[in-house]
C-alpha cells in the first residue's frame, strides 16, 4: 500500500465529518427563498432515501430469511447484519433518491407558482436551482467517502458473513464462529505456476493494504518437467517484501527429494518470526496480486486495494488488468452521477403547466435509465478490452454532463428545448 490512497482516505473522512457543520452555517446565511427550497427538497430526499433504503432491506431479508432461521439469528444480530451494509446501500440509492426529491420538490413549486414568482423578483434559474446544486455536490462527496473503501468492504463483509453464517451449523457455536471470523481475509486460496511447476496453497491471506503481504498456513510444492517432486516448503507464516520482491517462510520446513524420498533441509519449527527461510531467486515471479488474482473480486476491493493490486501485477497483460483498472476508475467516477443527476433533474423539473411536468419526469427519468443501461454497456467493454479504462468509467459522466448543461441552458435563456421526438424533426411548420 502506498500512503497516497490513505491520506485521501483520511482527507474524505475529514471533510464528510465537517461538512454538516459547514452546510449548516450555509443554510444560516442563506436568503429566505434558499431556505424554503431547501427545506421543499430536504423532506422528500430523506423519505425517499428511507423508502428505498427500506425496500432493499426487506428484499434482502426475504431473500435471506431461510439462512437467518437456520443459524438461529437474533433480532440484534439481524439489525448489526444490516448495519454493516449501510455504505453499500447509500451508495446505491443517493442516485435515484435525488432525481426523485428534485422531480417532486420543483414540480410542486412549479403548481404553485412559487419558482415563477423566484424568477420574477430577479433571480436566475441557476441562481434559484443553485441550493439544489449545492445538495448534488454534497451526495457526491458522501458516496466518494463511501465508496472509496467502506462500501465494497461492506459487500464483501456480507457475503463473508453468510458464508461463516452457514458454516456454523456444522461445527462451532455461532457466537464463537462469528467472533473468530477475521472479514477482511480471504481463506484456503490455491494457485498453480503452470510454466514453473509451482503449486501454492495457503489457508489464510488478508487483505487488508497494511497486512497485504502477510500469509498464514503456507504450502508449497516444486516439481520438474517430469511432475516429479524436487522441493517442499510447509511454513506457519510467509511474507513478501514489495520493495526486494523476497519471499520469507517462518516457521517452517524445508524438505528435498531424493529418488522420491523427503529429505530435511532446514527446519525451525519453534522460534517464529526468529528463524525463517529467504527465497531470493530471480525466477519466483509470483506475487501476492499474482497469486489472488483469481480470488479477488474488484467489485469487492475499495481503491486502496485496487491500487495495490495493480501495482503488484504490473506484468500482467492488460485485458488481466482491465477489470480492476476499470473499477478503480469507477470508484472516482460513480459519486459525481448525483451532481450530475441534479443538473439534469434540476432544469426538467420547473414546469409551467401540469402537462410540461409529466414531460420533464419522464424526460428525467428516461434519461436515469438510458445512463444506467450505458454505464453497464461501457464498463463491460472496458473490461473485455474495448476501450480504456478511463473511458469506460468516465464516458457517461461526460455525456451527462453535456446532457444537463444543454438542458441547463434553454431553462435560462427562457427558450424551449429542441423536441427528443424524431419524427417531429421533419414536421413542416403549419400554413
């Protein structure tokens, strides 16, 4: 782990502790026209964040449920199962809760003539949408401090939960189990160097950045071009050096092969961390990102993590690599969409007549649609190779950016839009 990423990690913690503190001496000098449009906007986002957050939870919990009643999980340890999800879950929902807040809040001023009457004393449109702005941007640094490590770490806690969950059953209490479980490590990982004849098996690795390159319960067996056995290593813990790319077994034994028997090279079973076997051959090429390269899931892996990874297989190809190098670029790219889904929802949303309104909900929530059906398209075909990684992640941000400022523009300049409707293109003008 480089300290680039944990300083930016630490950074965002800061500011998303100080920024209600912020956003209210904001509210307090703000005019009294910001003020009722903040508060149209502020109750219906909270329900709407609420409802949704409520609907996933109970899909989740059904879907669950047989799992739950199995272990025998209480009702505390069903509400800190869920707790834990909370970054996962706002960083999923912000995005529609916004655009659905910012519908409902200028749709009903725009009834009640209230934005007419806002524009009519002197203000602007972007000047009267500007604390909805201020809004979108605020989301977007909550789901960037979110997303930038807790929210996968969240998803990955969970489905590790579940697993040890199950596991229970067989063996330990549940209690017991749950507490032993370490849900930043991933276990029983097995890798094969087919060209140098290297098989690794190792129970426990963490994943965590501080830890990366420490390894438990260590397997690992040589052979010839023949398949016969040349050398074994069984080592408690192992270490990988990043910087003098040196493997360290402690603990461990050391054995040879002599016409298929086992002879002991070296052994120090009882003085851990003391005496240790150092692999320093040129040939080794694996790596801790070489060895889980097959485990890890980037979806799982906040940016620290990615960075890591990415750096540790640097020589990898690149369709290997596109995966991950798309995913980090997302987790940069994905909390800027809630500004963005402001400025396009923000515009739609002031009205003149009832009929223009269901047209701006529909343009807006069409447009919700067609950006989440691109994002996939694009991130897949970064990760096929298709394209880069940064265009894959960042293309529709782009796009929505153009989107809302030409929208942005007509609201302002008091014209309307151009029709989205393709066969009016070619309508001629009535006589």
């Amino acid at each position: 782990a480089s300290p680039g990423p944990y300083f930016v990690k630490l950074g965002l913690m800061v500011l998303l502790a100080l920024s209600p503190a912020v956003l209210l001496l904001l509210y307090h000098g703000s005019s009294l026209m910001d003020r009722y449009l903040v508060r149209s906007f502020a109750v219906p986002f909270f329900l709407c964040t609420g409802g949704i957050a409520g609907i996933m939870i109970t899909m989740d919990l059904l879907n669950h449920a047989n799992d739950f009643v199995e272990v025998k999980f209480g009702v505390g340890e069903v509400l800190g199962f869920y707790v834990r999800q909370l970054p996962h879950i706002l960083t999923t929902i912000v995005e529609p809760a916004l655009l659905l807040a910012t519908l409902y809040a200028l749709g009903k001023m725009s009834r009640h003539n209230e934005l007419i009457s806002m524009i009519s004393a002197g203000r602007s449109v972007v000047r009267v949408l500007m604390p909805l702005f201020v809004a979108g941007l605020w989301c977007s640094l909550v789901v960037l401090a979110l997303n930038f490590e807790m929210a996968p770490q969240a998803q990955r806690v969970q489905e590790q939960m579940l697993k040890e969950a199950r596991d229970s059953v067989k063996g330990k209490g549940k209690k017991k189990l749950l507490a032993e479980a370490d849900q930043t490590s991933t276990y029983n990982v097995l890798y094969r160097n087919r060209e140098a004849h290297r098989t690794w098996y190792i129970w426990k690795v963490s994943l965590t950045p501080r830890e990366a390159s420490r390894f438990t319960e260590v397997w690992l067996l040589e052979q010839n071009e023949k398949g016969e056995m040349e050398r074994a290593i069984f080592a408690r813990n192992a270490r990988w050096s990043p910087e003098s790319r040196v493997w360290r077994f402690y603990q461990a034994w050391e054995y040879g092969f002599s016409g298929g028997e086992p002879v002991v090279r070296w052994e120090h079973p009882r003085r851990v961390y003391k005496e240790m076997i150092e692999v320093t051959e040129p040939v080794w090429s694996e790596t801790p990102g070489i060895i889980l390269s097959n485990r890890l899931d980037p979806e799982h892996l906040g940016v620290p993590e990615l960075l890591s990874w990415l750096r540790t297989n640097e020589a990898l190809p690149e369709l290997a690599r596109a995966r991950f190098a798309v995913a980090r670029h997302w987790r940069l790219a994905l909390p800027f969409r809630c500004f963005l889904m402001v400025l396009i929802a923000a515009p739609l949303g002031i009205v003149a007549s009832r009929r223009n309104m269901l047209g701006g909900v529909s343009a807006a929530v069409g447009l919700f649609v067609l950006a989440f059906f691109l994002s996939t398209v694009v991130l897949k075909a970064g990760e096929g190779g298709y394209l880069v990684p940064v265009a894959a992640a960042w293309a529709v941000n782009g796009a929505c950016a153009v989107a809302g400022c030409w929208i942005l523009y007509f609201r302002a300049a008091g014209r309307p839009m151009p029709s989205l409707n393709p066969f009016r293109w070619f309508r001629r003008a009535a006589l």
